[in-house]
C-alpha cells in the first residue's frame, strides 16, 4: 500500500511540473504547492505533521534582490546627478564666455590711449653763432644776427597706444616738425641770411614722420620672477641710453641730454630687449638693461648699409632701487655701427670718410636720485661719433652746404694757387679772409677723416624747492671733438644750461632757462701743413673754389695758414613750456 502510494505520489508531481509553463518559484499564492514527510520523504499536496514545504530548483533570495535593486538605482541617480552638474557646467561656460567676449567688445575703446605731447618756446639770441641746435627743429642764424628771438613749435607729438590684451603694446607717434630744405629738390640746403646756412631735413622722412612706431610684448619673463616685467620690442623706438637719461632728468623739452646733442638719434628702428632684474624676486630692482640692434639709419633717415649698429645699457643699483633711479646707479653705456652709406660707397679709399666710417659711443655714468632732486655725472668717449653735419646741426656756413661764402679771387698765384691750376677767371680761389670755406675745409678734415676721438664730461641734476611749484636745474657739458688734434682744437666747447621751472598743473610746466654754447679757446690759426697732416688736401676744389695752398708774397702778403678758426660763442634766453597728456 505503502509502495503504491508513492508511486501516484510521483506521477501527481510529475503532472504538476510538466503542465505548468512558468517555474514553480515564479508562481503565486494561488499555485499548488508540495509538501514532504521529512522522515519518508513522501510527497503531498497538503500539509501536514512532520511535511514541509518541497523547494524544487535554487531558493529565491528575495532581500539580496531588493539590495540589488537599490545598488543599481545608487548609481542611477549618482549618474543622473553627475549629468546634471556636467551640464550646469557646460551651461556655466557658455554664459560665461558670451558675457567675457561682451565685455571685452563693450570694453574696446579702453583698450586704445591717445595722448599728446608738445613742447613749445620762445627764445631770444643775444649772440648768435654756427653750432649744434640746443633743441630739436631750431634753426637761428650765425653770427651777426644777434638779438634774433622766435615763438617755436618746438614739437608736437600724437600718441596712440592699443592694448588688445595686458601683455601686447602698440604705439604709433607721429611727430608735427618743421620742414627744412627746397620741396622740389629735397637734397637742397636752405640759405639763411648772407652767409648762415641750415641742412635740409627732408631726406628720408616719411609723410607725417613716424618717430615711433613699434610693438611691444612684455610677458616674455613672466614665469622668471627675477626678469618679470622685461619686454621686446620691434620698430621705431627710444634707444636704450637716451630714453633712460631723459627720463631720469625730466627735463627733455628744455634741453637734450649729452649725446642727443651730439648726434645720437632719439628714435632707432630695430630689435630692443629691456626691464628691470629683481634679485630674488623681490621688490627692489638692482639691475636694469636695455639691449638692442638697430639700423645704421634712424626715424628720419634711410637705411642704406648692409650692416647694423649695437647698442646696450647695463645699470646697477648696488642697494636696490624701490622706484625708478632712486638711490645710486651705476650705469654703462655701449653703441658699435658703421657709417650709413650703400655697400658699394663704404669700401671707397678717400682721405676723408666722412659718415663712411665706423664709429663708437661710450658712456661711463654715476646717478644718485632722491625724492626732491637728482644728480647725474657722465664720462663720454666716441670715435667718429660727432661730424660735420652734427657741429652744424643748428646752423652752420653756407660753405658747409656747398654754397661757397664770400667773394673768390682770380689773381693767378693767390694763396699759393699758381700755375694752370691756378686761381682765375674760371677758377675762383677762396680768398681766405671775408670767408667761411677754408674754416670749413679744415673743420671737415679734423672730424671727417675716420681718426676722430670724441672725449667729454657733462653733470645735470634738478632740486625740486620744498612746499612749491618750482625746480631748479642745470646742464654742463665738456666736448673735445677731436682730442687726436695735436695741440688746441680749435673746436673744443662747453655747453651750459641753467634755469627754474614751474609745475603748473599735471599736464602743464614752464620753464625758464638761459642757454649758451662756448667754444672757449682764444682765437687762433693753423698752419696749412698741420690741417694737411688732418687730410686737409691745399689747393683743393670745395663748393667750386680753390683752398689756400702755401703762403706767398704776391699778390697777396699770405702767412700760409687758415685764421680764425674758433667759431663765436651762442648765448640764449627760452621760455619753454610742455604740454603732456
């Protein structure tokens, strides 16, 4: 019975489990479960003492499904909320940039700075004489138009920067001057009274005249804490000396600095790297540099070499400076170049090589600057570095800009011009006295013959009077253009420049100043032969006009040398005033 029972038992099960389509552990309530005896293993379709519920297959774990199921709903949502803060992100950045890129194009015009600079004077000449001009674009006459004054618009200078981001600078400056010299024929020198002439400054200028024009970046040192601040700049720009010694005197529209004045351009075009060095990366600056490569040419004059000059500052401060130039500097100063003339010229042999030649600048500086007044001491050496047309820069003879001055002789033998060569009707001889030209042909000879050595000292300083509006200040100047000269040159002179200024407002300043220019040997001559010795050529052709040669008897009683030699001295009263904006 027993045995019987189990059987029906099992084939019940198997009906159960093969009529069914889903898994019995997926069933509901209402499906039919299975019990067994735990000691017979007898299975029953309802419960009963000692039966238990019959598992077939694995169990189902209901609470590890449920953790499952929240696991993955976990990182749903951790995905869902990174999602969201991904696209608030991305929605962030593009808010931003609309508003950056808004306030940069609404912001544009404060990325451009115009301003004006202009430097305006009178001046009165009571004693008028050839030199070097005391400012830029002044031209009086020479000697014998003393008492001579002018109203001079000295200069005028329009300033624009552009700053499109804080690194990049762009400046352009054109520059309102006088024009000097014939508009049909640019190469022509004006005439100025009977024997005063000015060099024309038309060659090579452009339109409006560019005297700056550049761009300049200054974050090449920004990760260098050091160098921080140092920039590099391309085009027409301030040079490395005068720019530094301008600022330092703050005196620019009253005079020019020593080597402006001899010559040296304000404005050169090329490549300038320059900034300040802070040891350690502090705040105080112990050196400052300036180095650069420019055109053999400047802002007003065409580059014809195939060479470049070198220039470089190097200042020090040996205490460290808090604010610029304050306390002791020690400065050096270098500039290397060849004379500005085409490839096929400079290799010419001629006595005289004039702008041919290469030359040198030196500066040897010590400057102590202080709240209230400053003090600067310079040493000058140069080698070829101040010419003809440097000492006549002001104004000169006309002899000087081939027009010969004076009335020629054409007796035959006169100051030693005889023969078929000799002086004539059609060959005029310069008569050496009522005359500027042999003055000049030996002026040219002793510093145009590519041997000159230029030695100077100059001093300048300011002192602002406490509790006022006025600053006192003053220049000297010592040149010897040519101490090679064996014994005086006649050309030796001395600069000086004294005056009060009055601080009228922060874009206004007067000043009031005399100026005076001493060439201060006493009259002297020079015999031919020692001018000869300087490449002066006797008997030589210059604007036309035979030199004296030798000393005769007749016709003329002639010593055989040139006279008169020290030109006369420049004593001026300016009135100067600068607008600066």
């Amino acid at each position: 019975m027993k045995r019987a029972s189990k059987v029906w038992a099992a084939v019940l099960a198997a009906v159960v489990l093969f009529t069914h389509s889903a898994p019995l552990w997926a069933q509901d309530s209402s499906s039919i479960k299975l019990y067994e005896d735990e000691k017979t293993h007898q299975v029953f379709t309802r419960p009963g003492k000692g039966r238990v519920p019959l598992v077939l297959g694995s169990p189902v774990d209901q609470e590890a499904i449920d953790q499952k199921i929240k696991v993955i709903d976990r990182k749903l949502e951790i995905q869902q909320e990174a999602t969201s803060t991904q696209q608030a992100a991305l929605e962030k950045q593009v808010a931003d940039i609309k508003p950056a890129w808004k306030s940069y194009m609404d912001n544009f015009q404060n990325k451009f700075r115009l301003g004006a600079l202009a430097y305006l004077d009178y001046a009165m000449y009571s004693r008028t004489g050839f030199g070097p001009r005391f400012l830029e674009n002044l031209n009086p006459p020479g000697p014998g138009n003393n008492a001579y004054n002018s109203f001079d618009i000295n200069r005028i200078y329009l300033n624009a920067y552009f700053t499109p981001v804080d690194d990049w600078t762009f400046r352009i400056t054109p520059e309102i001057y006088r024009a000097t010299g014939a508009q049909s024929n640019s190469s022509t020198n004006d005439k100025f009274g009977t024997t005063s002439g000015v060099g024309t400054n038309l060659d090579g200028n452009l339109n409006f005249r560019l005297k700056f024009g550049y761009a300049q970046y200054a974050g090449l040192w920004n990760n260098v804490a050091p160098l921080k601040g140092g920039t590099v700049t391309l085009g027409a720009q301030q040079n490395p000396l005068l720019g530094w010694e301008e600022d330092f005197t703050q005196y620019r529209f009253v005079y020019l600095a020593p080597w402006n004045y001899l010559g040296l351009s304000s404005s050169q075009i090329g490549l300038q790297f320059a900034g300040p060095v802070k040891l350690g990366g502090g705040e105080k600056t112990y050196l400052d540099y300036g180095a650069a490569v420019f055109d053999n040419g400047n802002f007003s004059t065409p580059e014809q070499s195939n060479t470049k000059q070198l220039m470089g500052r190097l200042t020090a401060y040996p205490f460290g400076s808090s604010y610029r130039f304050q306390g002791l500097g020690l400065t050096g100063f270098w500039n290397y170049g060849w004379g500005d003339t085409t490839p096929d010229n400079s290799g010419l042999t001629t006595p005289l090589k004039g702008t041919r030649a290469q030359f040198e600048r030196i500066a040897a500086i010590l400057s102590y600057a202080a709240e209230e007044w400053n003090v600067l001491g310079e040493f000058d050496y140069g080698k070829n570095a101040f010419q003809l047309g440097n000492l006549f820069s002001a104004s000169g003879p006309q002899d000087a800009f081939s027009n010969p001055t004076g009335t020629g002789v054409s007796k035959a033998g006169a100051f030693g011009n005889s023969g078929a060569k000799g002086c004539s009707t059609t060959t005029l001889c310069y008569n050496v006295f009522g005359t500027y030209g042999p003055q000049t042909a030996v002026y040219q000879a002793l510093l145009n013959n590519g041997r000159a050595r230029q030695l100077g000292v100059d001093f300048l300083g300011r002192y602002h009077i406490p509790g006022t509006k006025f600053t006192t200040f003053g220049l000297f100047q010592w040149m010897m253009p040519n101490d090679n000269v064996r014994g005086a040159n006649p050309l030796d002179f001395q600069r000086l420049v004294a005056g009060v200024s009055y601080q009228y407002n922060e874009y206004l300043r007067f000043a009031l100043d005399s100026q005076n220019l001493l060439f201060y040997h006493t009259q002297e001559s020079m015999p031919i032969a020692s001018a000869a010795s300087y490449n002066y050529v006797p008997g030589s052709k210059f604007n036309g006009q035979l030199l004296p040669k030798a000393a005769t008897k007749t016709p003329f009683a002639y010593d055989g040398t040139i006279p008169f030699l020290v030109p006369r001295d420049t004593h001026a009263i300016f009135l100067n005033m600068e607008f600066s904006y």
